[in-house]
C-alpha cells in the first residue's frame, strides 16, 4: 500500500506538469506582427536529425514541431539562444512554426518551414544534445558521466550503473508544486543543476539519465506518454539484448526506481502496455 500511495503522489505531479509543458499550445494566437526580432532556421543537419533554430527578439517565442501533419511537441525559444530542434521520429515530413509571444496568451508566427527528412542513421538524433536534453562536455555530470564510463566495459553495466545512479535522486516535491503552480508553463530541465541537487520530477530524472548515456555514444531518449491513464516521462535506451542476440529500444523508469521497490517495478516495466508514449525527445 504505501509503495502504490508513493506512485499515486507522482501521478498527480506528473499529470499536471507534464500536460501542461506539452500542450501550451492549445492557447490563443494572434495574427499581428510588432517589435523587432531576427530568426534563421538552419537545416545543414537535418539528415544528421536536427535543425537549429537561432532567434533574436525583444520577447521569447515558441517553435511547434508537427511530424506527418500532426503537432508533436512545442518547444520554447528563449531570445538570444540557439536551440537544438531533433527529428525524433524518423523519416518523414516535419514542419517547424515559430510563434513570438506578443502578450498574454497572445503569440503571432514569425516563421515556418517544411522539411522531406530522410536521415542517413535513424539513431541520430538520439545521439546529441537538443532543446530539452543540453549539456556540453563541460559539464561535471557529463565528466562524472564519462569517469562513470571508464569503469564499465561492458556497455550494458555501464547503463545499468546510469541508471541506478540517477535513481538515488530525491523527488523534488517542492518544485512540482512551484511548477504546478507557476504561470511559466516553459520548464526545461537544466541538467547541470540537478546533477548538483541530486533531486528533481520526472521530467528531470528523464534527462539527467539522457545526458549521461548520449554524452557516450549510447541511443537514448525521453519519452512522455501515459502511465495508467496519467502523464509521466521515462526513458528509452537502444542497447544490445544478449537474449535476442539483437538491438532493442529497453525502457527505464528512474522516477519510480528512485522509490520502487525493484522486483516490482521491473515486472511492471515488462508489461508494454503500462508505458503508452506520445511524444519523444
């Protein structure tokens, strides 16, 4: 009973704050135009997966990804910063619109671009830093990541020790509340400082975990979907099953490991239909 009264107390977080990072864009649009910006949509790298967006203006804006005419996720553009856009779902038709926030719920789009994606590896984008998952070599949790690495030969272990390491993580309770509560629906997890607060949501396990095993050449991505009919994020990582003798994309759940109890949760993590994504990154 308690360890079911825990899931539920993450559900209620997650169905509030992920919903609403994902689904901002269900708000008004104006169709004006005012101030003054500069924007350029790079797609040099589009067969490598990504597109870069750089934006300049006197407010921040949002881009909308749509895959094959359906939306897939929104991402915020804060100005003077250059975002890292993934093709995250293989090949096909993207359309990248860009909205400058005008005021209140009110944006205008400034900007919109088709792309025919055909990549030259499928795992690309799963393979280096984007808008929702940034790091740079820089960064400790990505030295603590690599020296993590240097331990592990076999690729697996090392995976397997990522995951145990972010699943010591506290859950932030009080930044779920600050998140729920706040008008700012434009979180994105700054990795570096989770590392440091060894806490976070669901959001921030996802990509700490992400971090550590793109930083060394591993497939990995965030998924958001439902978990018995409620939001979460966890993760996927594509790594060799020596069962099947073949690449497989295996889940993780670093959230609920960080509370599970593990016999438990790894039955439950084998069950596919527990875990129905949406959108990935």
């Amino acid at each position: 009973m308690k360890q079911e009264r825990i899931f539920i107390k993450f559900y209620v977080f997650m169905l509030a704050i992920v919903f609403m990072l994902i689904y901002w864009d269900i708000e008004t649009y104006a169709n004006a135009a005012t101030g003054s910006h500069t924007i350029s949509i790079n797609t040099d790298y589009v067969s490598d997966g990504t597109v870069t967006i750089e934006y300049d203006g006197d407010s921040d804006a949002k881009a909308i990804l749509s895959y094959n005419g359906n939306k897939v996720y929104t991402y915020s553009l804060p100005s003077k910063t250059k975002h890292i856009i993934p093709m995250a779902y293989g090949d096909g038709t993207y359309n990248i619109s860009v909205y400058k926030h005008l005021y209140g719920n009110q944006y205008y789009i400034i900007a919109s671009q088709s792309l025919n994606v055909s990549m030259d590896d499928e795992l690309s984008p799963y393979l280096s830093p984007n808008a929702v998952v940034s790091y740079d070599d820089d960064m400790e949790l990505i030295q603590e990541a690599t020296c993590l690495k240097s331990l592990h030969s076999d690729v697996s272990d090392y995976i397997s020790s990522v995951y145990q390491y972010v699943s010591q993580y506290d859950y932030d309770y009080e930044k779920a509340n600050a998140i729920n509560s706040s008008a700012d629906k434009n979180y994105v997890p700054d990795v570096e400082s989770i590392y440091h607060e060894n806490k976070g949501i669901c959001f921030d396990y996802a990509a700490v975990m992400v971090a550590m095993l793109r930083s060394q050449g591993i497939p990995a991505k965030i998924e958001f979907g439902f978990v018995n009919g409620l939001y979460h994020a966890w993760v996927n990582v594509y790594q060799y099953d020596k069962v099947l003798d073949s690449y497989i994309w295996k889940l993780y759940d670093p959230t609920f490991a960080s509370s599970a109890d593990p016999a438990t949760l790894a039955a439950y993590m084998q069950d596919p239909s527990n875990y129905k994504p949406i959108c990935v990154n």
